[in-house]
C-alpha cells in the first residue's frame, strides 16, 4: 500500500519542464527526491505551449498536456511514481495570458473572423483604437521591415497550406478572412498566387487590397509600444492577455485543470502573474470555490484535503497579501527579500553607497533610479498602455456632463505622474472604491505626483484619483458613467503591475549597482539589510496568518543563484568593505588598457565595469582553478550571456529594441580580455573569491537553514542541493547532473568528510537532506507549531547581533535553531571553513546563554552533539561542525 500523501504539501521540488526535460525524465528523479526528503514535485506549466518552449508560459493550447513533455500518458506515469512514494504534483498555472501565433486555435480564429469570432471575447483586445487604420482590427506589429517595403520584398505574400490560401509573413502562416479570396481548383490557383505577387505593381496592388479586407492590420515591429491595441504580459507582443473575469473565459482556460484535479492527478496550483488579471481577488476566490467542489471526487489515494493554492505576487514593504483571497499565500519572493536582507551588514552601507558613487560618478539612490527608470518605460515601451488607460479616464470625463471640459492630453499628464510615484505593483479597487489598504497606498501616490505636477492640473489630479476608486462606482447610478469608471479602473490597474515590473526589476535593477545580491526580484536595492528583531517578527507573522505560505531563495526568473548572492553579501560585512574597495581600485587601474572605445566612450562604462567584477565575484565556481582553459571558457561565455542581456535591460547604452552592438561588443572584448590566461586576472579572482568564499558558504547554509525551519513550505529550485552560482536565465535553467547529486546522496559522507570537502556543495545538500527528513518526523509541529524567538543574554548584560535563535514548538515537541551571520571577520581567508571547535565562541560574547527553552534532551541533527537541556544553554557549544545547528527534541 502506498504511503499517504501530506495535505497541504511539506516541501516542494520545483522543476522546468521542456522538450529537454520531459515527464518521464522527472519521473526517474522521484525516487531522489523522496530520498532527499520531499513530499511533492512543483511543475512549471504543462499545458501545450509554443513549439520549442523552454518554459511553458506561452500556452497556446489549454486543452492539452504539451506533447513535447510526453502528454498525458506521461503525466499519468509521473503521478503513479510519485503516489507510489507518498509524493504529490503542485501545478503552474498562466490564466493571464497565452502566446498569440501559430498554434494557437483561438487567436487564429479571431484573426479570421474578427469581432464575430466565438473567441473574441477571450482576449483583451481595444476594439476602439483611435487610429482609423486600426479601429475594429487586431494589430500585428510583426513585420521587420516598412509595411509597403515588406510586400514588395515577399515578406508578405500569399500561399496555400492545408487546401486553403493563407499569408504567409516571413515564414508564420496567417487566416484569411472567410470570403476575401476565391479558391479556383487546378492550374487557377497558380494564377491567384501569381496574381498577388508583391514584387510587381499590379500584384502589390492585389496584395495590399486583399489585407485591407482582413480582421488584422500588419504593421512594423516598431510600432507595438505606441500603438498595440491588445493588452500584452509586459511589453512581450507575442502573449496577448486574456479576459480572465469573464466566466466563459476561466471556465474553458481551467476546464483540463479541474478534471487534473478532480481525477487526482494534482495536488494544487501555483497561479502565474496573478497582478495581471482584472480582478485577482474574484480570480482567486472563484477558483478556490471550484477546487472546493471537486474534492469529494478526487480517488482513494490523492490527498482529500483542501487543494494547495499559491499567487505570484511581489510584494512591497509593509504590503500584505489579502486574507480574503483564500490562497494559501505567495511564491515566496518576500521571504526571498528577507532572508537575503538578514545576510547583508548594515555596518558597510555607507562605506558602499560612496564606492558606488565613487567609482560610477552616479549620485543618485535606488528609488530616484526606480522613478526615472519607470518614466523611460512609459515613453519607451508601454506608450500603447497609456494611451489607453488615458483614454479609458477621457471616456470616463466625457461621459459625465460636469467634466466634459476636461481634455485628453491634461488627463494623460497627471497620468503619469501617479504612475511614476505609485509604490506597490497595483491596486485592487472595485464597484466599492478602494479600501483602506489601497486608500493608504493611493495617497502616497496621490501626494507625489501632487507635488510634481504642474499647479493647473492639481485640481484634474484630484478628479482622476477620485476616478480611479475614491469614489464608489456604485454609488454612481446604472448607466455610461459608472461603466465608463468601472472600465477605467480596470485598465489602470492592469497597466500598473507591468511597467513596475518592467520599470524596476528589468531596468533600474540593472542599472543600480550598489550591491548586486540586493537587486532581486521582490526586493528593494535601495534597503541592504535586515535586523534580526525584523526578520523574527516577519516570521512570527507568517506563522499566523500564512502558515503553509512558499519559502524561495532560488527560481526560474531569479537574477542571480541564492550562493551567489549569499557570497555578495559578505562584500556587506564591515571586516570586508575596505578589501573589496582596493580590489576594485587594483583591478581597475590593472585593465584600465583593455577598455574600448566606442563612439567617444569607454566600453566598459565604470558602473558596467564595476557591476562585472561584482557578477565575476559571485558566480565564480568554487571548484574552477584558474588556469583549467576549458573550464575558464565555459564561464566567460556563461558571463557574457549575462553581461549583454544586463547592457539591454538597462537600456542605457543598449536595448533589445536597438542593440548597441559596437558597445556590446567593445564589453565581450573586455571580458574575454580579463580572463585570458595570460592576463593573470583569473589568478586574482580566484583568490579574492578564495578569500571570501567560507564566509559565503556559512551564509547559504544559514539561509538555506531557515528557508527549511521558518514558518511556511520550503521550495528548493532545481539544482540547488549543491552550490547555486547561476546567473539570469537561461543561465539559471540549465540542466542538472541529477547523476552527481544521487550518488553525494548515496554516499552519505560524514559531517568531517562534507567540510573538507565543502566546495563542491555536498555539505549544503546533506543540510537539506537532514531537515528535510526532520520535517518528515515532525510534520505537524512545521505545519501548525508556534514561532518563538528565545531571550538571548550575554554576561555583560547584552545580547549577540549576530545569533538569529528561535523555536518550533507544538504539544511537547520542540525544535531550537541557532545560527550565525556576519561570520566573514572570522572566516576572511580561511582556506577551510573555521567552523570547527572554537570558532563559535569568537564570534560570540563572552557568556552569551539561550534562555526559556523547553526541558529535555536535544541533539543537533547537524552534527553528532546530544545532550540534556535544563531550560538554557550555551550556543558555542552547539555551534560546531557547522555555523548552523538545528536542536531535537528527543523527550523530557
């Protein structure tokens, strides 16, 4: 008999599925993974995506398992191996949006037929757009050159596929509109073709009148971000957004998720970009209510409890996910932000902020970046997106008589000033206006952009505010006024989400560069560290109101791997600031001659330079030796991915719209040119790394320790039971030598062996291993159990800063964690970690005890101590193999 499978989940797996990586290649893995401890695999989307998807977020069909992962009959294998050692499937799920192009059966039917198409409804198309070309079409910014230039050169002509005529644009097919073109049989067809030959007048002609007769209007790529009318997922014009608040629409989209459900093959979802739906408070309620429903049908075997459901949501400090989402919480980007946050030392922020500025020239803070960052994107890539929400609130003025005076370029003014200013993702107004959450965020905005507006458009700003939820729009009597607010509403807070994202995580992110292990998705730059009172109050929280809340430090959109940021931020510690600002002065004035210049301007810039060596820092392998040529290729091509994706994000000397290539260029020459052998920057990278690499291995196994012991469900990112060095995607989804981790998981080395050991990453999964096998003891106490911090007291009356200590607690069962951060004072140089007898102890006051525990006897299972606890106890002693130690209960 199969053992049961917890309900909620106790840990999680998360894998990306691709052609690379299918079903069945995941079902080998399960066994490793019930061995390391998990209870459940969390797959990125499954559903049929575009040919050759890496990810799985461009769904083109809903209906379907993609077939490149195997199907469902490879699901239905998965799921048996998975039940057969007590494991569960947590699903990912794209309601948002889905990719608009081959493939994809219902965007091809609104392309043929237009409005009348049975799915027209389905996507978020502007119908209305002020430009008479467009108006009633779709716009398909796809054509690579000119309109009139592309017919004439045969990028647009006409063919046959399938016994029917379709266009063809550069090598994608397009639908006819039904009746645009006869279909003669024979030697006719050569004819029609020849006929609508671009390259000759008369066919051009033909060719041109037969698109006119179309539901679509083929335009030059370049015009997506001005005139777009269909709401995209960012500024990505191949995902076009669904109409997820229409019953229809979320019925079909989720039909193959309920039957998954219902016929026990999922355990629970993980709802992507759940920001970008209309309305994700009914979203998440709706769909809670239908998995509710499906339980009583799920087969004997599948867990029978309340279905696992998470949103992704980036969350701003002091914002709270909404209770009445009935969700089990986030995907845990917020825990992400703290536990790295508790890593860095406020002690080295300012000695920071002058080396950045100092060697950048850039004066400015993070969020005087973020403002100007999130003014370019408006400008730059999302003109479309304001234009519309401008004239969503015009509609609004217009229709009623008291503000018909107002005009469209005043309204798209003020407009921007709220979205400059405005501070968290978006809002969640409704038919009632705002709450007192959205009110309070509402106002922070409101009195921004009050002060930077100009003074004729203040009182405007107040109307538009008042637009936007600080009135009722029911309150407002049945008809076009309340309509027209209600829509306006609506399409504001879809626009926020997206160009905050884009705006800070894909631009002021890469161009700040203070510390780069604080420029993470969910987290703020411009705030470097967390205190240890913070961090245990933000955990007590968790424990009340989202219990089973994911815990990340690693995903599939991470910017950087969480070892590579846990060794960042020892360059935070104030032992350290002063070594890392002379290596850069050192290293800077060494290359000063293998810098280009390109167009009157050093490539690198000094910020790009400065923001290199810090990538070089932390993703530098701690296995690589520098003079190993193969090994030192892989990397600088692994780092050149980086630097030109980094380059064109920033958008300050390169962008994907129009690549800088000379200077892109002119940065990979750079690069190539450190690395070279004979240039004996490797050696002194490798040595500075060697340096600092103890200290940031104590930080990954602190933090890995409490992403497995804080409140909430611990995600572990493929791969990274070893070390996580990676970089942004695809850096970050390569392929895992699964091999390799099974047999460190076999060999079941001893703590003395994994800490000689200590840079190929053995000890981190044997970490993982161990409290993961101590969740599956204790799973009701990790679930429902208390969060305490335990009163620290040194001799001299003060407390260490640099011991985080709590409990776990539930009827009589009790687990204690003590762990150190800011070891790099002691750890700076050590070629093996001092982490053995003794260091503890320096790093601790003098006497420093932990008292109000509960009475027992306790062993470390990180480590071989076991002794009786009379109510308190000295951490030093505990403190050893490791700079963490996690205490069991093992009875009175």
């Amino acid at each position: 008999m199969s053992p049961p499978v917890p309900s909620p989940p106790r840990a999680l797996a998360r894998l990306q599925f691709h052609a690379g990586f299918t079903l069945d290649d995941a079902a080998a893995q399960v066994d490793y993974y019930a061995r390391l401890g998990m209870s459940h695999l969390y797959a990125s989307p499954l559903f049929t995506a575009r040919p050759g998807s890496t990810h799985g977020y461009d769904v083109i069909d809903y209906h379907r398992i993609n077939p490149e992962l195997g199907g469902e009959p490879a699901l239905q294998r998965l799921v048996r191996k998975l039940r057969a050692h007590g494991m569960g499937l947590i699903l990912d799920i794209v309601p948002n949006h889905m990719f608009a192009g081959p493939g994809n059966a219902w965007w091809t039917d609104v392309l043929r037929h237009g409005r009348a198409s049975h799915y027209a409804g389905y996507f978020d198309i502007d119908w209305r757009s002020p430009d008479p070309l467009v108006h009633g079409h779709v716009l398909l910014p796809i054509l690579g050159k000119p309109y009139a230039q592309a017919l004439r050169d045969g990028d647009v002509r006409l063919d046959r596929e399938g016994g029917e005529y379709i266009l063809r644009v550069h090598d994608n097919p397009l639908p006819l509109a039904p009746g645009t073109i006869e279909a003669p049989h024979g030697e006719g067809q050569s004819s029609v073709l020849a006929a609508h030959d671009g390259s000759r007048d008369a066919g051009f002609h033909a060719l041109h009148a037969l698109l006119e007769r179309q539901h679509y209007r083929l335009a030059l790529w370049k015009l997506a971000n001005d005139t777009i009318d269909y709401r995209r997922f960012f500024d990505i014009n191949e995902l076009v957004g669904l109409r997820m608040d229409r019953t229809r629409v979320f019925e079909d989209c989720h039909a193959l998720v309920f039957r998954l459900y219902a016929e026990g093959l999922i355990d629970g979802l993980r709802v992507d970009h759940v920001d970008g739906l209309a309305d994700p408070h009914r979203y998440c309620r709706q769909l809670r209510h239908r998995l509710r429903r499906l339980q009583r049908l799920r087969p004997a075997g599948a867990p029978r409890g309340t279905a696992y459901l998470v949103v992704e949501k980036i969350l701003a400090e002091g914002e709270r996910l909404r209770p009445d989402w009935r969700t089990d919480g986030t995907t845990g980007y917020e825990f992400m932000d703290q536990v790295g946050a508790l890593l860095h030392d406020g002690a080295g922020e300012n000695m920071l902020t002058a080396l950045w500025q100092s060697v950048s020239g850039e004066r400015a803070d993070f969020a005087a970046v973020a403002r100007a960052a999130r003014l370019q994107i408006l400008v730059d890539s999302f003109e479309a997106e304001l234009d519309r929400t401008a004239r969503a609130l015009f509609d609004a003025a217009r229709a009623d008589v008291s503000t018909r005076d107002v005009s469209l370029p005043a309204i798209r003014r003020v407009l921007v000033e709220l979205l400059v200013h405005f501070p968290v993702y978006r809002t969640y107004a409704g038919g009632l206006g705002r709450d007192a959450v959205d009110e309070a965020v509402f106002q922070q905005a409101y009195a921004r952009a009050r002060h930077s507006v100009r003074i004729e458009d203040r009182e405007l700003l107040a109307e538009v505010a008042a637009w936007l939820g600080g009135q009722a729009p029911r309150g407002l009597p049945p008809g076009r006024v309340r309509r027209a607010r209600e829509r306006a509403m609506r399409i504001f807070q879809q626009a926020t989400s997206p160009m905050a994202a884009k705006a800070v995580e894909d631009t002021a992110c890469y161009r700040y560069g203070r510390l780069l292990s604080r420029n993470e998705v969910g987290a703020d730059p411009g705030h470097l560290a967390l205190d240890i009172p913070s961090f245990h109050a933000l955990c007590a929280e968790r424990a009340r109101d989202y219990p089973h809340n994911l815990l990340a430090t690693a995903t599939h959109d991470h910017k950087r791997g969480e070892d590579a940021r846990a060794r960042l931020a020892v360059l935070s510690h104030a032992a350290v600031v002063p070594h890392w600002a002379a290596a850069v002065e050192r290293w800077r004035g060494r290359n000063a001659g293998l810098r280009a210049l390109v167009g009157g301007a050093t490539a690198p810039s000094p910020a790009d330079e400065y923001m290199l060596y810090q990538t070089l820092v932390g993703a530098w392998p701690l296995t690589l030796a520098p003079e190993e040529a193969r090994g030192l290729d892989d990397f600088r091509e692994r780092v050149a991915g980086w630097q030109r994706k980094a380059l064109r994000e920033a958008k300050r000397r390169s962008r994907w719209t129009r690549p800088n290539e000379p200077y892109e260029d002119g940065c990979e020459r750079f690069l190539a040119a450190l690395l070279a052998p004979a240039n004996g920057f490797a050696a002194e990278l490798h040595a500075f790394v060697q340096r600092i690499g103890a200290a940031g291995a104590a930080n990954s196994l602190l933090q890995t320790t409490l992403r497995l012991t804080t409140p909430g469900l611990p995600d572990t990112y493929q791969g990274t039971e070893f070390w996580d060095f990676s970089l942004v995607d695809p850096d970050n989804r390569r392929p895992v030598d699964f091999d390799a981790r099974r047999r460190a998981l076999d060999a079941g080395a001893s703590w003395e062996r994994l800490l000689r050991d200590w840079r190929d990453g053995r000890v981190k999964q044997r970490v993982i291993h161990e409290l993961l096998q101590l969740r599956q003891r204790h799973g009701s106490l990790f679930a429902q159990g208390s969060y305490r911090a335990l009163p620290c007291k040194a001799a001299d009356d003060g407390a260490g800063n640099e011991l985080i200590v709590f409990e776990r607690k539930l009827e009589g069962h009790a687990v204690v964690v003590l762990a150190l951060r800011h070891t790099a004072g002691r750890l700076l140089g050590a070629a093996t970690p001092a982490w053995l007898a003794g260091s503890s102890a320096a790093l601790l006051p003098p006497g420093l005890r932990v008292h109000d525990l509960l009475p027992g006897r306790y062993r470390n299972v990180l480590g071989e101590g076991v002794a009786t606890v009379d109510g308190s106890l000295d951490p030093a002693e505990w403190l050893q193999p490791l700079p963490v130690a996690v205490l069991e209960r093992m009875g009175a």
